[in-house]
C-alpha cells in the first residue's frame, strides 16, 4: 500500500497522517508492506513533504512577514531546492492575533530563496500558499536586489499598501544567478494578480483586509504592474494577467518576473518527491486532507494524487477528517471511497482534538475493506 496524503490542517501533518494510517492498517493486518509519501501541494508543508522523501533540511534566519527575525527552512537534494513561501512570510508566522493585510512583505521569502541560489542550487521549486502578505512578491523581489521608490527616490515601505506610492521600479540589481536557475512556481491556486478574482478580492479577507483595505490592495498592485510596465516593458503586463500571478498575494507575478514556469503545485511535488516509481510498486494508494470539499477538485493535493494513479490503473482511497463532496464528485475524481472522521466520531471538535487515534481507526477499516 502507498500513502500519499497532504495534512489535515490545524491537527496533524502529512507526516503525521502517514503515520497514524501506517500504524491502523498494521494493526488490523500485522507485517502489512506500508510506503509512505508525505505529499504537499506547494503551501504550509512543502519542505516537510520534501525532507520526509529524502531531501536535507537547511534552516535560516530571515525576516518574517512584519520584519521581525524567523527561523526558516529550505530543501535540498542534489542541485534541486525545494522553496516554501509560508516558511518566511505564512500566517502562521504572524504574532498570535496579528493580520497585518497592508504591511505584511514576502522579503523573507526572497532571503530563502537567495540562501538556495547561495547553496548551489540549479533548480528552484517555489512553493507558494498560505502567506500573510499581498504585496505583489515586491518585497521578495527587493530581497534579490530590485529597487521601488517613491517620488522622492526613497524606497517604499513594506507590503502592499505601500505600493500605492511607488514611483519607480528598478530590476537591474536582481541577482544574476537567477538568470541561470531552473525555476518552477508551485501553487494550486490560477488567480490573475488583480480584479475581481485576484488576489486582494479572493485572497486578502483571508488575511484580515476589510472591503476597505481590498479595494486599497487591488489598486495599489494594478499600480505595482504599471511601473513595472514602464522599467521593464509589456511582459509585466503579460504577467499580470497571467495564471499564477495572484497566488499567495500576488507573489506568483513577482516569481514570473523572475522567470519562473507556472504549474500546478500538486504535480511539481509529485515529480520532485518520486511518486512514479512509489505508485508503481503500489497495490492500493491511500491519499487524503483534512476536508475533502469542492475546493480539493481544484488543483489540491489528493485531486493530483488521485489523478496520477487513476492514469497509472491503481486504485484510490482518501481519508479525511471532513467529508463535502457525493460519491459521484469522488468518483469523478478517481477516488473510489472516502473515510471520513466523522464516521468513527461525529463530534467535529473531537475529531480535531484527537485526530491521530482516530485516523488509526479509521486506517483499520480501509485494511479490514480492502486487504481482508
């Protein structure tokens, strides 16, 4: 059996639910042939799914979304890094009760990125999802070497809402070995950077913007890509529109001036981490997150999972601890059964709290269904 499951958001990691299944399938069958593979669609995770498929992990000190020091970590295999956004500029390296959505920056996220150039890296996989920040990718980009000031030739302040000030852009200090580097920008999100499905509109009330603070986001990065426009010509423009562009706060746009190569996250982990060969080896794979609702059919982790054995003739399985979706959106899927928590516990906050004995139960089921 293989498991290839993302998290279960706010209560175990991929890791952990590999674990937990691992440990409910063996005690149902004992000696049961178990592989494991931590999957991760380019969010919150990213270099924990690479570390537990063999990657090294690499920790650095960098500013986090309101400038303050963080700790944060980078995968390395050979010349292949594996970047997570999150890991820098994420929600959850917020102060407890802190949304920053005007001021929060990715500049972070460009100190990791120049730590995996720094490293020796000559591919580049950039993970994005679960950011603190809309400013366009503007403070990454500024962590590289490009300049944004105001009219009086002074930088602009940190995060989005500062960009509403900027008055000229400067790209020719960008690292140059981002020239020569492979560069994949991971997500599973399509937005444009702006208008009614970009980021601000879609992304930023996630991130505390009120309706106030989106309309001032949305214009200040339409601004962002018209200066752009001017120092480095119509590509900016191209970009913007561009699928990607608006992922993570619009830090796809600043990774696509960088050059990076839009797909989705799903499928660039499932390279990078060996799910071919894994899949191959399988009899059964058991894939999975924490809800499994419309939004999974979109581009998410167990949609990918699914897809790549469904081609390959292997058949699928998903736990969760939510279930949304009719048998028939699973079966679409290439999911043949779905085990929820809430089958073993309808209590939801019970579930949350205790998720790993439970998923342990729910793992046994799936053994007792489909080994015998």
């Amino acid at each position: 059996m293989l498991i290839a499951a993302d998290k279960f958001k706010g209560s175990l990691t991929a890791v952990q639910v590999a674990e937990r299944v691992t440990a409910g399938l063996r005690r149902a069958v004992p000696g049961l042939a178990v592989e494991a593979l931590p999957v991760a669609d380019g969010g919150d995770g990213t270099v924990d799914a690479a570390v537990a498929a063999g990657f090294e992990r690499r920790e650095i000190q960098v500013a986090g979304p309101l400038g303050e020091p963080v700790t944060a970590a980078y995968a390395l295999r050979g010349d292949t890094a594996v970047v997570e956004m999150a890991e820098a500029s994420g929600l959850q390296r917020l102060p407890a009760g802190v949304l920053a959505p005007l001021t929060a920056s990715t500049y972070g996220s460009g100190e990791l990125l120049r730590a995996a150039l720094d490293a020796g890296a000559g591919t580049i996989v950039f993970g994005v999802g679960g950011s603190a920040t809309t400013d366009g990718g503007a403070g990454m980009l500024a962590a590289l070497g490009a300049r944004f000031l105001d009219a009086d030739g002074r930088p602009v302040g940190p995060g989005g809402g500062a960009l509403r000030d900027l008055a000229t852009a400067d790209l020719s200090g960008l690292d140059p070995r981002l020239a020569d580097v492979g560069f994949v920008l991971a997500s599973d999100v399509d937005n444009p950077l702006t208008g009614p499905k970009g980021a601000p509109a879609v992304y930023g009330p996630q991130k505390g913007a009120s309706p106030e603070d989106v309309a001032v986001l949305d214009e200040a990065l339409a601004h962002f890509a018209a200066v752009l426009e001017k120092a480095v010509g119509p590509k900016a423009a191209e970009y913007a529109g561009a699928p990607g562009a608006g992922a993570a706060g619009g830090i796809g746009y600043g990774a696509l001036l960088l050059g990076a190569r839009f797909r989705p996250g799903i499928e660039v982990m499932l390279d990078v981490l060996g799910f071919a060969p894994a899949l191959e080896r399988a009899t059964l794979v058991i894939t999975g997150e924490g809800s499994l609702d419309e939004q999974t059919l979109h581009g998410k982790a167990p949609a990918g999972v699914a897809a790549a054995a469904r081609a390959a003739g292997k058949e699928v399985v998903a736990v969760c601890g939510r279930l949304a979706l009719a048998p028939e959106a699973l079966g679409g899927a290439g999911i043949r059964r779905a085990y929820p928590l809430t089958d073993v516990e309808p209590d939801v906050q019970r579930c949350i709290a205790e998720a790993g004995p439970i998923l342990e139960d729910v793992a046994e089921r799936i053994a007792r269904d489909f080994v015998g």
